[in-house]
C-alpha cells in the first residue's frame, strides 16, 4: 500500500475522471501502515463537486483532511469499513443502508448505496441515493395513492408472467445499484434459463443484430431520461424475430434517470 503522489500522470487522470462523474465521488488515501488501514489515516485527496455539497465542504481545501474531520461518528466508521474492505482485496465493495442510518445524510434520502473502488493505492468512494424497502407504512401509502396494495401488485405480477407464452415481457433496471428484474415472458423471448437469471440491458447486443439508432436511444434514456421506442431483430439463432422495446426512465431525488422501466413485444 503506497501514499498517492499528489502529482503524478496517474493520480491526475484519477482527479478528473472523479470530477467528471454525475454521482458524488472522493478519492481517498492511507499512509503505509502494517497494521492495516487506520480510520484516524485515512485522508480525503479530491472530492467532486457533488460530494462537496453533501460533505458541507464547498470551498474547503482537501490536502491531507481526515475522514473523521469530514464525515462524523458512524457514518464515518461505515465507510471507512466499506473503503477498507476494497482496499484490502482489490475488489470493488457496495453497501446499502436505509434510515434512520447515519450514512445516508450523505444522499440526503432514506437510503443510499455507497461503492468503493480500489485504485492503485488509493480508494475511489462514490454513493447515490438508493431505493428503500418497501414497510407497512409504504404499502398503505400505495393503497391510497393508487388503490392497490403490494400483495395485490404481487398477484398482478405472477398474471403478467403469463404473457411469456404470447412474446410479452416486461423489465425493470435499477441505475443505481444495477439490479436488474425481468418477468418470465423476456426469459422466453430471449430464450434464457431462468437460474441464469436476467441479463443487463448493454447485454442485450449479444443476443440482438447491431443498430445504431437503438444505441444512441438506449444513452439518451439512460443519460437525459428521454423515453425510449425502438425496435430490435434477435439473432438468427434465436429466430430472428423483430422485437418493439418501449421503456422510460424513473427521476430519482437529484433529478437524474435512477431506473428504467420497460416492456419487450415480440412481433
């Protein structure tokens, strides 16, 4: 484990990369420690712009400031654990929390998933706003807003699985955590086993002919929230049927595109 040498190609690639992302984003460091990585070590080297307004540190000058001295009490001690865990094995760590948690005053929402991301000796650490469990509370709420509970929205679900059989599938992408569902029919379509579970949408281009024009609709939904109605021609080996796409994207609290919902017709 080595301290980031503020001036090096590398780091400075890392700084703009990080002020460049839509989430919030700090880069963070430790000095060699044999031990193993210290919270009272760890040091914030660069935060976007985002992450400045959820630390409270818009003008702040960040050489050599303390994890401790940015974020407080537990909220600290949890995503030094999260950082820490990426460091040590290399491997990109997550972690979600819902309130009352003290993390996730950082989204500034009821519940927040925070990655971290190992990078040469530093650690990139960037969270977004998550989605909540769904409570009681929740679900009389959806009771009276739109007259259907969950355990009825659950029925309707396991009905809609029955559309399969006519080329009828539906989806749902969650941008921030990258959860994917999909409903029996787009096993189906795609023809995939279930246990292998559902493939992500950049996937699909395995399994459907090239088209630009569907490329360039897919980036517009998922950067700027655009709906998106296209079509798609699988591969012969699949039958090479055309497929209509219709899907739309779901504003999250910072106003950007936090998941897709979508349904797949195959013609």
């Amino acid at each position: 484990m080595t301290l980031l040498s503020p001036g090096s190609p590398g780091v400075i690639d890392l700084y703009r990369a990080t002020d460049l992302m839509q989430e919030a984003a700090v880069v963070l460091a430790w000095p060699t420690n044999p031990s193993g990585p210290a919270i009272g070590d760890c040091c914030a080297r660069h935060m976007n712009d985002r992450a400045r307004r959820a630390l409270r540190a818009p003008g702040r000058p960040l050489a050599n400031v303390g994890l401790l001295e940015l974020v407080t009490g537990d909220a600290a001690r949890t995503l030094h654990q999260v950082c820490a865990e990426a460091l040590r094995t290399g491997r990109s760590t997550e972690h979600f929390a819902v309130a009352p948690d003290p993390i996730t005053d950082l989204a500034g929402s009821p519940s927040i998933a925070v990655r971290a991301t190992r990078v040469d000796g530093a650690v990139l650490c960037t969270w977004v706003p998550g989605w909540h469990v769904v409570g009681e509370e929740e679900d009389r709420r959806l009771a009276r807003t739109i007259g259907m509970p969950i355990a009825d929205r659950l029925e309707l679900a396991d009905t809609l699985d029955m559309l399969g059989e006519v080329g009828l599938g539906v989806f749902s992408v969650n941008l921030m955590t990258g959860r994917v569902v999909w409903s029996a029919g787009l096993y189906e379509i795609f023809g995939r086993p279930h246990q292998n579970g559902p493939m992500d949408i950049a996937d699909w281009r395995l399994l459907t002919e090239p088209d630009p024009v569907v490329s360039g609709a897919w980036r517009a939904l998922i950067r700027d929230g655009r709906p998106a109605d296209v079509e798609l021609r699988l591969i012969p080996s699949l039958g090479g049927h055309w497929l209509r796409v219709t899907a739309h994207a779901v504003v999250g609290p910072d106003g950007h595109p936090a998941a897709i919902r979508g349904r797949v017709i195959r013609r």
